[in-house]
C-alpha cells in the first residue's frame, strides 16, 4: 500500500500537469487548467481584523474545486496503465483479467502473485514519483505478504521496500493496514469485531442526541442525516455479528419511545415504516446491512467495467463448484444463468448440479446476499429485451413489489431499502390494535413528521400516540390494565371511549374539535 504525500500540492504543478499531457490529452485541456489558476489568490479573514491582502496560490487548487479529482485521476492515470501493462505480474482474477494495481484518491495498492513481480511494480512507482516530482509518505506505507509454508500457514517475508530511502514497514499475518477506519489484512475474526468501537460510539451520541432538548422531529433528522452515514461505509465492507447491530437498534428504540412519550409495548414497526406511509422513515441497521450487500452486489454484477463482471461472475461460479459438483459442459458460456441461480437458491434443482455431501463452510458476501435476497423476498431475474430501444435481454436485474420498472445504479439501494420499510409497515398494519392508524395516514397527512410548520412537541407527541392507538382514552388504560372501564368520561355519554369516539361522535368534545379544526385551517 502507498500513500501519496500532500497529493493536492502537486495536481496543479507542472509535473503534475506533465504528468497529464503524457496521456494524450487534448492540448487545449491543459491550457485551460494552466489558465484557471494563472496568477491565481486567495484571501483569509476574520470578523474582527477583516481580510488579509491576496495570497498567491502557488501549488495545489482551491479548496472544493469541481477540477481537483479530474486533475488527479488524469495525472496517477499513466502510472495505472504502466502497472497493467507489466509483465508477468499481478494477480490472475478470472480467465481474462490479471489485475496488479488499485487506486483511490490518495491510496495506491499494489500486488503480484510472486516477490519478483512485487518488487518491479514498486520500482515502476518509484521512477513515476520521481518524474512527476510526487512524493509519498512512507510511515504511512506497508508491505504485507502472503506466502504460505508447507503446512498452509502464512509465512512473513520482508521484502525489502524502500521509497527515498526509507523502509516500508512490514505487516504481520494478524496485522491490517487501516483504510477509513477499516482494516485490511487476513485476520478475519478480528474484522467481524471491528465495528464495535464505531457502534459504542454511535450509541454515546445517539443518547446525546435524544438528551439535548431538541425536538422529536430534530432528533430524526440529526439521527438520520449524521448518524447513520457514518457506519455505512463500514457496514458495506465488513461482516459484523448480528448482535452488534441489534444492540445499536434496540438502543435507538428505546429512546425514540422515551423521547415520544409512548409506552414499552408500542411497535418499533412504525419507527421503520417509510414516512410516506405514516411512519418516522428509520431501518434496523441489520437490515440496513442487507441492503448495502444486495445493492453492492447487484452493483458489480451490472458495472460498466467488464472486467468488474467478469470477476463476480467467477466469483459465483467458484463458489458453485465448491459446493455442487456441476455439469462442466452444461454451464459453459452459462456462468450469468449458473450465478442467478445460485443467488436465487435453485441452483440445486437446474438438473445440471448436484450438492455435494461434504463442502467448505464458505463465508463471502455472496453467500450473505443469497440469505439477504431469501429473507427479503427478492430474488434476480432476466429483465425481457426492449424492442423499441433496441435493449437485449439482461440477466441477474433485480425489481421489487413497489416499483414496477428494473432497478439501475442510481435506484438500487434506495429502493431496496423502501422494500424493507414496507415490510415494517404491513407489519404495523396487521396489528389489531396499534395498526388501526397506520392504514388510514400517509401521504400529505403525514408531512408533519418531518416537516411540522409550528407544532408544538406536546402537539406532536399528541398525534404519533394517537397513530398508534395510545393515547390516554379509557378504552387505552383499560387495555393497559390501568383502568377497570372503557365508558366515555363525557357526562351523560354511555359509549367505549375510544379515540374515534372522542374526535368523530362524542357531543361533549365536539365544539372543541371543530374549533381546532377551524384553527387549523386557518394556518394553511
């Protein structure tokens, strides 16, 4: 792994823009970033000694330039293309693709099958920093090797690396470079427990959140928009324990039910009902996990790069063969048909795989998105061609119940993620008593809960206890065990006390129901 040092400074300088022009780019591409930042300033100030006079802009670009990452992606692009043009080095990944390289931002890994190839790809990186005037960070560089000894345990192996003259350091089979806060290495049961620390942290502040003194509303929002974000990087790549998760959901449960008001027994199933159908919009982080998997999945099963498909493909195809013992000639050129139905848990029952009696425990993403896509109720299918817009017929597409048209990148997780909320709501739905509300609100009756245009909290908190049927009416207390009768506290009233009864049919609260009614209008 290298990482660049202060790669900013150098995407604007002349190496840098050297760097570009050696990719064939158009000329008129460099004159117009050279032009950008010719004479180019900036200024810092304060409200209290105002602003300082310009400071020229020597190396770099300005902070949030749209031109930053396109500079970059262009300048590292003749490294990448050198790397893969290396001889005999990298990584045979599937029948065609042999991949040596990585890179993202700042961050380049390199691999290779054997310590030759390691050591020639590092020397090509070397001579590119050097004539790019680049520099990288070699404390924040590592080698790891993965040699193996006769008896199939890995094996450290000091390469010898060194970049301006400082060694590289060598990490251990246990140990992982750290990327975003996630390790990568071999030590996989110590991966499945690294989300821990993140998930008591986001507990401590999730109970910050609901002891601030905000707003129900606020506290949605904060939770939704600040909270869960920051895990779900981590969630895509790693494979927590179940518990872990469950234990952040049933925290946030309970304090939702705490911040609203409302008793122990309410169902958590309307705080994971889209808001569009009544509910606050939340999902368990379990099956938020789910959802990140299927659509990560889907997403390389359907990339734009072919060699990205090639791989998955070979992927499934491996795992497969691990686990049935397939009709070599029956799948060959097949391998999209093999994968659906493996995913789709048939594969067993295509007459061309039987499953063997004795196969590895195997524990990868695809095996994840195959329990996902069953507990889901989603399975692949091969969308039909399009004759007007001359579309084959695709494989491996996915669709859910609510929306009629294939899911495509931009779409995938977000409807994924409704399917899973709909789910919550036919849940709350089903129930006797607390799912009487949630099959008359929705929709624009519904906007206050995230929107609520001069509620007061005690108004708001009123109006999710009365979805859910918990408000203090008797034929609630009775029900709760808090009170021996269900008749109507209004004099001279004999019927239950219900929640419908007391807005729709008592007379003694009706002048008080048409006034805020009248109120309420006068508001829109």
């Amino acid at each position: 792994m290298v990482r660049l040092r202060q790669c900013l400074r150098q995407r604007a300088s002349r190496p840098a823009l050297g760097s570009i022009t050696a990719t064939r780019v158009p000329s008129e591409f460099i004159a117009c970033c050279r032009g950008l930042y010719a004479n180019a300033a900036f200024t810092v100030g304060n409200a209290l000694d105002g602003t300082t006079a310009p400071i020229a802009l020597q190396v770099g670009v300005f902070q949030g330039c749209p031109l930053s990452p396109h500079l970059f992606t262009a300048a590292i692009a003749p490294l990448l293309h050198t790397l893969k043009s290396l001889p005999e080095t990298g990584v045979q990944i599937s029948g065609v693709d042999r991949l040596g390289a990585a890179a993202y931002a700042d961050d380049l890994k390199i691999f290779s099958s054997t310590v030759d190839g390691v050591k020639r790809q590092h020397s090509v990186v070397q001579d590119f920093l050097w004539r790019t005037g680049m520099e990288a960070n070699p404390s924040k560089c590592s080698t790891l090797s993965v040699q193996r000894d006769s008896r199939g345990l890995h094996q450290p192996c000091e390469l010898g690396l060194k970049l301006d003259g400082t060694p590289i350091p060598a990490l251990s089979a246990s140990d992982s470079y750290k990327y975003l806060g996630i390790g990568d290495g071999f030590d996989h049961v110590r991966r499945r427990v690294e989300l821990a620390p993140a998930l008591t942290e986001l507990k401590h502040d999730a109970t910050a959140l609901l002891k601030s003194g905000l707003a129900p509303w606020q506290v949605v929002k904060e939770v939704k928009v600040y909270l869960y974000p920051r895990v779900e990087y981590a969630l895509r790549h790693l494979r927590p324990f179940a518990q872990q998760l469950e234990g952040f959901d049933r925290h946030l449960v309970r304090g939702l039910r705490h911040l609203l008001r409302l008793p122990t027994n309410a169902t958590s199933a309307f705080f994971y009902t889209p808001v569009s159908r009544g509910g606050l919009g939340f999902l368990p982080l379990t099956e938020f996990h789910g959802a990140l998997q299927v659509a990560h999945g889907w997403q390389m099963l359907n990339s734009s790069d072919p060699a990205i498909r090639r791989i998955a493909i070979q992927h499934l195809y491996q795992i497969s063969d691990a686990r049935f013992k397939l009709d070599v000639v029956r799948w060959k050129d097949h391998e999209e048909e093999l994968g659906e139905l493996l995913l789709n848990s048939k594969l067993a029952t295509s007459g061309a795989a039987s499953p063997k009696r004795q196969n590895p425990e195997i524990g990868s993403l695809w095996f994840d998105i195959l329990g996902r896509l069953h507990r889901f109720g989603l399975k692949f299918e091969m969308a039909p061609a399009v004759e007007e817009t001359g579309t084959p017929a695709k494989r491996l597409q996915l669709r859910v119940p609510h929306h009629e048209a294939w899911l495509d990148h931009r779409t995938v997780l977000r409807h994924v993620k409704l399917h899973l909320k709909n789910k919550h709501w036919k849940r709350w739905a089903a129930m006797k008593d607390q799912g009487k509300g949630a099959r008359i609100v929705g929709g624009a009756g519904s906007a206050f809960l995230t929107r609520p245009r001069g509620l007061w909290e005690t108004d708001y908190r009123f109006a999710v206890a009365g979805r859910l049927n918990h408000l203090d009416t008797h034929s609630v207390l009775k029900r709760r065990r808090l009170c021996a009768y269900d008749k109507c506290r209004s004099p001279g009233c004999s019927r239950s006390e219900t929640l419908a009864h007391v807005l729709n049919h008592c007379a003694g609260t009706m002048d008080v129901v048409r006034t805020r009614h009248d109120e309420a209008l006068k508001l829109r």
